[in-house]
C-alpha cells in the first residue's frame, strides 16, 4: 500500500469516526429537547419562579455577560443544562476523527512531494481539516459544542462529495502553482473559510434563537425546544460577529495575496476573471456585514443573514465557480 | 449594542420635512443620504450584486475570445446583453456608477469622522459617571488602611497613564475620581483603513491610465524590439504616449520544456516551462535571463510574463524552378494537452497563384480508430505535419487586417483533403513533397538536422508567447493595500475602552476603591482589563505603603 492508498483509507477511517461523532452530538440535541420539555412540564409557578428568575439576572448582567471574556465566555442560556456525557463522547471522538484527518492530509502532502492544497479533492481536505482545527480551537475559550452537529455534518458532507466526486491521483504541480504563493494564499483563504462556516453556524442558530425567543415572549411554545439551553440570541450574535471578522480579515488577506501571485503568474494584479470577481464579491458581503453591524435597523437578524449569505457565496466559489465556470484559475485538477 | 451610545454616525436626517428646499436644500439632503450609513451598505451590497453577471457572460477585458463565440451560440441575446454593456461589466456606466457613489459616500463618511476624532484626541476623557456600579466589570477593593483619597486617585491616573490610557482626575460633590480612555487607535485604523480604499481606487483609475500591455510571440531565434510596431497586440491606457516606450531589444534563445515521466498518472503533464532570453537595454550590455511562468522578467520599466508555447514548423515552398518563394517558423496554436497544433500559412506571391494551407501539427502522432491522427503525447517523439493546400485569392489586398493564424477560404479552392479526393500532404521534419497542380514543392525544415536517427527532440523550433506590461501604479496599490490591511487589523483588534476609579471614603473611615469600565466597540476583553487594573492598582498602594517608613505608619 503506497502512502497515498494509506491516506485515502486514513480519510475514510475520519468519516466514520465524524460520523459516530456526529450522532453523539445529534444524541445531546435530543436529550436538550427532553430537558427541556420535563422542565416545561413541570410545576406552574416553579417554573414563573425561575423565569423570573432569570429575567432578573437577564436585566442586571446582561451587559456584563456580552462583553465578559475571561478564559472563556459564559453561557446566558434562558435554561441551564447540566453536564451532558454524549456531548463529551462527541467532542473527544471528533477529536480522534480530526487526529484521522491530519494524518490523511499529510499522507497526501508526503505523497504528492508538496502541500496538500492544489486541486479540488485537495482543497476540500485540507479546508475541511481547518474547519474542524477552528472549531476546536474555538471550543478552547467559548463552549460552542452545540454546533457540534452542524460542524461534523457539513465537514461529512464535503468529503463525501470530495472522495466521490473530485478524486484525483497525486499529480506534480503544473507551472502555474509553482510558487510560494501557493502556499500563502491558498491556505489563508481555506482557514478564512473555517471562521466563515462557524460563523455561518453560529448565525443561523442566532436567527433560530431569536425566532424561539420572540415565541416564547408571546407565550407560544418554540418547535425547537433545545434552543431554550443555548446562548440568547444577542450573545450567538456577539459570537458571530468575533469569528468572522477573523474570516474577513484572513479573506482581505487572501484577495491581496491573490492579486500579487496574479501579478506575477499572468502580468496584472486584477482582472476580474471569474474567480476573483467572486472573492471580490464575498468581500464585499462580508465588509456588508460588518457595517451592518453598525447601521440602525440592521442589527440582529438582518446581519446574519448577510452572514449566511456570505458563506453560502464562500461554498459558491469553491464548489460551483470552481467546476462549471470558465477562467484562469482552473485547477481543480477535474 | 456592541456600539456606545455616543458612537459617531453620519448625523440622522432631520425629521421635519421643510416645505421648500431650494437647490441648496435639496442638495443638502442628497448630500445626507448619500453619507448615511445605511446608503453605503445599500451600495456595498448592490456592488456586490452588480459584479456577479461579470461572471455569468464572458468578458472583453478577460475572455475576448469568449465573447466572439457568445456572440457565434446566441445571436439573438448577445446583441442585447451588448446594449447594457453586459460583455464589458467592469467599464459599464451602471457598475462604476455604483462604486464612484459608493466612495463619494465613503469620501463624505470619513470627512466628518476624521474631524471628530480629531477633536476626541484633543479633548479630555468625560467626566466620571455618578454610580459605577452600573457599568461593565465594576469591582470593589478596600484601600490599605491609611490611604488618603487624593494619594489614591493620584496613583490610579499614574498606573492608568503608562498602561496607554489618556486619564485625568474630577472631583464631583467631593468624591473624587480619575476617569481614562484608551484604544482612540482604533478608530484610526478605521479612518486608515477607509482613505486607503480611496487611494486604490484613484491610483488604479487615474494611474493605470499611464500603462500599456503588449503581446508579442516569438520562435526560439528570432528578437523583439520594445517599439509599438514590434506588437502583436497592444492595449494602451488612456494617457499613455509612445515616447515612453524604452527600445530594448529581447532574443528568445531556447524554449524548454520538462515533462513528467516518472509518475504514470500524469505522465506527458508538463512540470516546467522555462524561456531563456536575452535582454539588451538601450546602452547597455546584453544580459541574459530567464522568463517562468510565475517568474516575469523585469527590464526598462516593463515586466514581460510568459503566458503561452507551442510548436512553430519551419515551412520553405519552392517554385517549380526550385527557387524559394517562402520561409517561416509558423507558430501553431496548440489544440489540446498533447499539443494537437493548428496553424496557417500563407504564400502571397511567387507561385502561379496564391497558395493557402491548412496544417496539423502532431509532436507524437497516433492514429485513432476511425483513422484520424491525433497526438499522444506532447513533447518531439513522432512528429508529423499535415497540410490542406488552398489556392485562390488569399484575401490580403484588400486592405482589411486579416488574422495570421486563419484562412479565409472562400475565394479559395481546396486542392488536397477533404472532397477532393487527393491526400493530405504529410511531411516528417526534412521531408519535402510536390505541391498539386505542378505548383512547386514544400519542405518540413528539420531544425536540428544532423540528429541520430529516430532522435526528433530537437527537429522543431517552438515558439513562447510573452505579455509585455508596463503598470506605473503597482507599487503604490500594494502600499494602499497594505495600508489598509494595518488599519483594517488596528480597527478590529484595538480595543477602545474607558475605565474609571472612584475613592469613596467609607463612615468607618477606611476607603472604598470603585473601578469600572465601559466597552466602545467591540471589547470582550473588558471586564478582564478592569480587575486587571484593580489588581495592580491595589498592589502598588500595598507596596507604596510598605515602602513608606514605619515610623510615619504608626
Ligand atoms: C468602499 C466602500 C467601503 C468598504 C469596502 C468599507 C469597509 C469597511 C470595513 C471592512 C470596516 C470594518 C473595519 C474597520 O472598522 O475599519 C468598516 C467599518 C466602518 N465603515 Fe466602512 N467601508 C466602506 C464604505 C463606508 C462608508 C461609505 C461609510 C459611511 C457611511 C463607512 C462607515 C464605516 C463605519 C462607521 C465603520 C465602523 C464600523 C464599526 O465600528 O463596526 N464605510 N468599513
């Protein structure tokens, strides 16, 4: 077996232990839910009580709890959640699925005598091992574990597509890869990409939130009943907000590196091929975003959903522009 | 909420509708719209919008010959699309309408912020609230007994000052407090970071006028001189002016190529090009170089990129006297990965009629099953060329430029191939065949003639295809660039916040410290920085007091 076989079986090895991972984490949202529903059963006014409860701690912390950070930041969920063994299960056996992943992608780094970010099939391991490298880093000072099921879905969903549809054999660079910027840009765009699709995750479960929360101030019940266990909405939003600046700032980044390589590998920094009118075109949404942030009436749900359809444009360019466009960028080796 | 409530926006519009503006008025009030925070993000999302049909169509600017064949495939809509400069998005008047708003907006944005924070700079931190309890991270010490309020606050506003903050000590109702400010950085940045966006888009509208971009293709052996005539294709910018061209002369002397061989996956996929050339400046010595498809060579202000290669056959036709009425390397476009060239050569004078041939070129020719050559591999293994003779009128008198690399036929009258029932001429590199009709003959050079036997490597020359450009702004983009990169990171990650200290002399005579702190901006950090600043502030009172003799402590 040649070390390229031995990645290739490296990865499939990944997807089943994201898989288990995956129904771990879907496991907890279950058992939210339930939690949930029992605490709603239970006594009336017990349960006035505790809302009112919280409402005071809403009221006189709820600045406080926004912009506290110390190692890491607090939870202000409507509804406090104990200790949840399937979440556990579910972050160490991602974990392992991610320790799979890395050895997989170097294994076709060491195979192809380069780094393992120049074609298509490539891109999606690589960028996916990244995802899952901020999401774990990110865990490390704000517990986000309830997106572990978004996280270990989508990262599934991509190597699927990646392993049966973009596969291609280790082949040498072509000549216009040739460069360092290779390694600079490409990879600076695939870690952007992890902040945006965390920051994708945490918007929609923002946009989830606020809709429960409006719900339940009416005294309707929610569908979503685990979402009374996560962060309020305001503080998903605060969330949001400080992953993807780090996704923007990485993606300014990766357009002016982009335009340098450009430069030198075809004579002008901008060209408006098909690619960089869509990285311009993701810049400008997320830069959309961020004044969002700071334009009366546009705050809260507005925003996230520039958040998402920002990445939904991130996802555009790699999966779509990349295979059926027309342009010089055309190395998705298919 | 992540914004202090005295965050500077563009002033709300007035609420009263005035019943009669004037000019004055109602530009005033374009004027506000324009500058409003919530008109910019409706044009940076409508330029995001805009810029995707760009996509969609080919473009002129990027893909010229993908215009032509929308053109060929949809004759109906491409005329129309052409009407809303659909092929053209980038130059149209819709799209830079949108931008040039977009920063007149930005222009009328930072203005009035850059004078606002100006003054900030200048002025003193705002007073200190009357209760901090209410306020983010507010936190308690009891001073070490002993302490004198003033002696306190004094130490405060010192430990503040040298942590970066702007601090200043009030004293309200007898309760005195220093109140400080730190991160104005950050707006800064912000401020930066705006008038750098403003200064790409000036140096690459106005300065990129000043360019030109050229194309050239070259047959190993044969020099370019840098002078406008010497073009295939050039582009100048709008102001650009001929007497800015500097005459270099630039030989191409050998075009390489490396294959992969080893890895069976990709055997035949080229892994290098490289075109070493020879550059002499006017007045200077000659230099040789070496131009790589990621490595430009940089001479006399222009850079010159290597962009394509193929094969250029070196074709003679002789009249039936033998005497040479032709020679020419012809650059063949390549048609696929296994470099299948096309090309065209045209005899205008010397033979009984003009003469036009249509020429396959194949580095390794296989024959496929239905009998139609193709190539099998890209580099000089098997080489073989085919010709299609034309003769006729070759259509150059007429005046009109005519492409080199196409024949028009249609005064023309195909002598070989086809229907015509006479086989295609096929020459191995040295080989020579009759022409028909007792026209004359034709030779496949051989150029490298003294070879081995069955050793074609180096039979054909090649040719490289180089884009000359000269772009006088580039160095200032990439400083506007990273300009705004610094700001970009300064404004996201400067945290701007105000802390205070209040000493509150308690009945029981000792004294209560009171810190708190207020976010503006983005800050998680801030709760964490007030206990910082009450931690150490309370050690350095301790330290001070044991410092301070015992005799005086009592
Ligand atoms: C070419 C158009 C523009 C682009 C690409 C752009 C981009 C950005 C970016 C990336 C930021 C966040 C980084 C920072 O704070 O420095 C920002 C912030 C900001 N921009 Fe712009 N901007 C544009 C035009 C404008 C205009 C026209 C206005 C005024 C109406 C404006 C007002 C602001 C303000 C107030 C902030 C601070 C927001 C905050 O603190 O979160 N910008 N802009």
């Amino acid at each position: 077996m040649n070390l390229n076989e031995l990645s290739i079986l490296s990865l499939y090895s990944a997807m089943a232990v994201y898989a288990l991972a995956f129904i771990a984490f879907s496991f907890d949202l279950a058992r939210r839910s339930a939690a949930v529903g029992s605490a709603e059963a239970a006594d009336e006014t017990q349960r006035q009580a505790a809302t009112a409860r919280t409402d005071a701690a809403g009221a006189s912390g709820g600045t406080t709890t926004l912009t506290r950070i110390s190692a890491r930041i607090a939870n202000d969920a409507a509804m406090p959640y104990g200790r949840s063994p399937s979440l556990r299960v579910g972050v160490s056996l991602t974990v392992l699925a991610f320790l799979i992943h890395l050895m997989a992608t170097v294994l076709r780094g060491v195979a192809a005598e380069r780094v393992p970010w120049a074609n298509m099939y490539e891109f999606a391991m690589t960028g996916t091992l990244l995802i899952v490298s901020v999401f774990l880093i990110v865990l490390t000072r704000a517990d986000l574990r309830f997106l572990g099921t978004f996280v270990t879905g989508m990262v599934l969903v991509l190597l699927g597509i990646a392993a049966l549809r973009f596969y291609v054999e280790v082949a040498p660079l072509p000549p216009a890869l040739q460069s360092a910027w290779l390694v600079i840009h490409v990879f600076v765009a695939t870690l952007g990409t992890g902040f945006f699709a965390l920051g994708f995750a945490l918007s929609t479960v923002q946009l989830l939130q606020f809709r429960h929360e409006s719900r339940v101030a009416s005294a309707k019940s929610g569908r979503l009943r685990f979402l009374a266990t996560l962060p309020s909405s305001a503080m998903l939003e605060n969330l949001a907000y400080r992953v993807t600046i780090i996704g923007f700032i990485l993606w300014t980044f990766t357009l002016m590196a982009g335009s340098i390589w450009a430069e030198q590998a075809w004579g002008r920094y901008w060209g408006w091929d098909t690619k960089e009118v869509w990285t311009f075109i993701i810049w400008t949404i997320y830069a959309g975003y961020i004044h969002a942030r700071a334009t009366r009436g546009w705050r809260g749900s507005r925003s996230a959903w520039l958040s998402i359809i920002g990445f939904a444009a991130v996802m555009f360019n790699f999966g779509i522009v990349n295979v059926f466009f027309k342009g010089l960028h055309a190395y998705s080796g298919l | 909420m992540s914004r202090p409530s005295d965050h500077y926006d563009a002033p709300a519009s007035a609420g009263i509708v005035q019943p009669r503006l004037g000019l004055v008025g109602w530009l005033r009030w374009f004027w506000r719209q324009l500058t409003n925070m919530r008109t910019a993000l409706f044009l940076l999302l409508l330029l995001a919008i805009a810029a995707v049909p760009g996509s969609l169509v080919p473009q002129r600017s990027s893909d010229p010959n993908g215009v032509t064949q929308y053109f060929a495939d949809n004759p109906d809509l491409a005329p129309i699309l052409d009407q809303i400069q659909a092929f053209d998005v980038y130059s149209s008047a819709w799209f830079s309408a949108i931008y040039l708003l977009l920063f007149i907006s930005l222009i009328g944005c930072v203005i009035p912020r850059t004078k606002h924070h100006y003054l900030a700079l200048r002025a003193q931190p705002p007073r200190t609230p009357a209760r901090l309890s209410r306020l983010a991270g507010f936190t308690t010490r009891t001073a070490p007994s002993g302490t004198d309020a003033q002696a306190a606050v004094e130490s405060a506003r010192r430990l503040l000052k040298t942590s970066g903050y702007r601090a200043a000590v009030f004293e309200n109702r007898g309760e005195i407090s220093v109140s400080a400010e730190r991160g104005y950085l950050r707006e800064t940045g912000n401020l930066v970071f705006h008038f750098a966006l403003v200064g790409i888009l000036i140096t690459v509208g106005f300065g990129g006028g000043f360019g030109f971009s050229g194309q050239r293709v070259l047959v190993e052996g044969q020099t370019f001189v840098n002078t406008l005539l010497a073009y295939d294709s050039f582009n100048p910018g709008r102001f650009f002016n001929d007497t800015s061209l500097k005459p270099y002369t630039l030989t191409l002397d050998d075009f390489d190529v490396t294959y992969e061989e080893k890895n069976l996956k990709a055997y035949g996929q080229p892994i290098d090009f490289t075109a070493d050339v020879t550059i002499t400046p006017r007045g200077e010595a000659a230099e040789a170089s070496q131009v790589k498809v990621n490595g430009p060579a940089r001479t006399s202000g222009t850079d010159v990129y290597l962009l394509g290669n193929g094969y250029a056959p070196t074709i003679t036709v002789k009249d039936p006297n033998g005497v040479v009425v032709f020679t020419d390397s012809i650059p063949f476009l390549p048609q696929d990965a296994n470099l299948t060239s096309l090309g065209v050569v045209k005899v205008p004078d010397g033979l009984a009629e003009q003469l036009g041939m249509i020429g396959f070129f194949y580095p390794t020719q296989a024959t496929m099953e239905s009998g139609a050559y193709s190539s099998s591999y890209p580099d000089l293994e098997y080489p073989l060329l085919t010709l299609n003779v034309y003769s006729g009128d070759l259509g150059l008198d007429a005046g009109v430029p005519t492409s080199v690399y196409s024949l028009d036929i249609d005064q023309m009258e195909q002598l070989t191939g086809g229907k015509t029932g006479v086989e295609s001429i096929e020459l191995k590199p040295g080989e020579s065949s009759e022409l028909p009709n007792g026209l004359g003959t034709v030779t496949f050079d051989d150029a490298a003639p003294g070879a081995q036997n069955g050793d074609f490597s180096g039979s054909v020359l090649r040719f490289a295809s180089f884009d000359i450009h000269h772009d006088p702004t580039q160095l200032w983009v990439l400083s506007f660039a990273v300009l705004a990169l610094l700001g970009l990171l300064t404004s996201l990650f400067v945290p701007r916040r105000r802390v205070w200290m209040k000493a509150v002399p308690q009945t029981d005579g000792s004294l209560r410290l009171e810190y708190a702190g207020l976010a503006r901006g983005e800050d998680p950090a801030l709760e964490s920085a007030v206990g910082d600043v009450a931690d150490r502030h309370t050690d350095l009172l301790l330290s001070s007091q044991s410092a301070t003799p015992a005799s005086e402590q009592k």
